[in-house]
C-alpha cells in the first residue's frame, strides 16, 4: 500500500484532525532521531525478536511513544519531587532519553528483548555523546514480572506493553514495594486498554488527550 492510500485510509478511519497530529508528531520523532543519529523509530513484532523469559504472547510489539505527546504530557503531569520514574517494556529507550532530557532525575527502563536492550544502551550512549553529559539512565534486560521496584522509584510508566495478566503481576510488585517503602508515586498509562487493572489499585486522577493520544493518571494518595 503506498504513503497515499495508507494516509486516505487513516483519514476515514480517525477523521482529518487526528490523522494530521500524528502525521505531525512522526515528524517530530524522525527530527528527535535525525538530531541525534539514535534509533527510536518503527515498530517491531515481538515475531522479530528474541525474549528473555516466559511472557512473550502477554506482550505488545515494540512501538515508541511519540515524542511530542510524552513531551507536552510531562508539563502537564504533577510528578511526586525527586522523581525517578520506570519504563516498563522501555524499548529503544526513547521515553527513557526524553524523561532524562526534560529534568528527570534518573530513569530506568526494563525490556525482555536483548535486541532493544542494544539499541537502548547504544541511543543512550549516542545522546551522551551528543550532550556532553552523563544521563542517569539504566537500562535492565529481563521481564517485568521479576523485577523488584526500588525505594526511591517514584513515577511508572506503561505504554500498552502487556496484557492483563502481566500488568496484574507488576501492579502487585509496586503495591509489595509501597507497603514496604510508602511514598507518592505517580502511574501513567499510555493508550489504557487494561485500565481496570489501575482502576482498581491506584486513585485514578486525571485523563489527558494529548496530540490524539490517551494517557491516564494515576495516583497512591
Ligand atoms: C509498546 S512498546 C513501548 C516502548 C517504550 N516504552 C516507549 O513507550 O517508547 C512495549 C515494549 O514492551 C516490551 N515488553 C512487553 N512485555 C514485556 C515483559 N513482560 N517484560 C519486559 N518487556 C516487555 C516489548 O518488547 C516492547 O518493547
């Protein structure tokens, strides 16, 4: 299908406003990528890849949050002081870079694919170079269901990266994590699909449409 006929289609599927925004926004990725010369873009099937651990069917394919919407929902969002926030299914680590780079104090992502986990690192470093400063970003290969949140991890961050059962599971792990270490945490969730799951465990604080996107808020207290 060529450029034309994708973007007509788009149209009658979204209406003319929404299909312009993105249209626009994937502009502002290419740019963020050309900038730096880092690798953010396209989507990949989880098909594509190699996975580290037992959840790949609970799993989306990869696919970045688009700069512009994560950029203007970060002046938007109230984020709990000294905020460290936690990408799960971080990808190539874009939100990782654009949280760092908007004042964030650290950021750490967690991804089963060894082969975004590379490009992650490889962008993070790249950024670095470019920058001229040390970006407090880690990036942990493994699947989120055993990884163990951190006292001072504050903000977390879900594009739509698994189902339902894989959500539960680390919802379960912050509210073990909050028990143990209590604290105002903030919980954003891009495109909610399985927003019940938050429903039911956070304070649910504001909804944001932002370029056409969707993002739910969330908060302990
Ligand atoms: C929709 S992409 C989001 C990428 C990134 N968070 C962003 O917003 O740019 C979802 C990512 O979650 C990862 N993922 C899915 N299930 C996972 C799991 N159980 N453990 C770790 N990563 C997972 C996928 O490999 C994919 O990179």
């Amino acid at each position: 299908m060529d450029l034309l006929t994708n973007i007509w289609l788009h149209i009658q599927e979204k209406g003319l406003v929404r299909t312009l925004s993105i249209i626009f926004n994937r502009m502002v990725d290419f740019h963020f990528d050309f900038k730096y010369k880092t690798d953010t873009r396209n989507k990949i099937s989880l098909h594509d890849l190699t996975v580290t651990g037992e959840n790949k069917e609970h799993g989306s394919f990869y696919q970045p949050t688009m700069a512009l919407s994560f950029n203007r929902l970060l002046e938007r969002v109230p984020l709990p002081p000294e905020s460290v926030l936690v990408d799960f299914g971080c990808g190539k680590g874009r939100v990782l870079l654009l949280a760092v780079l908007r004042g964030i104090k650290k950021a750490v992502g967690i991804e089963f694919s060894p082969e975004l986990c590379a490009i992650a690192h490889n962008n993070i470093k790249i950024v670095e170079q470019a920058t001229g400063s040390r970006l407090d970003i880690s990036v942990i290969e493994g699947d989120v269901t055993h990884y163990e949140i951190k006292d001072d991890q504050n903000v977390f961050f879900f594009f739509n990266p698994f189902d339902d059962v894989v959500l539960e599971a680390v919802v379960k792990n912050i509210k073990k994590s909050l028990q143990r270490k209590p604290r105002e945490i903030a919980v954003i969730y891009y495109n909610p699909v399985h927003s019940h799951i938050l429903d039911n465990a956070f304070l649910p604080k504001n909804g944001y449409i932002i370029g056409g996107e969707e993002y739910m808020l969330y908060a302990n207290c």
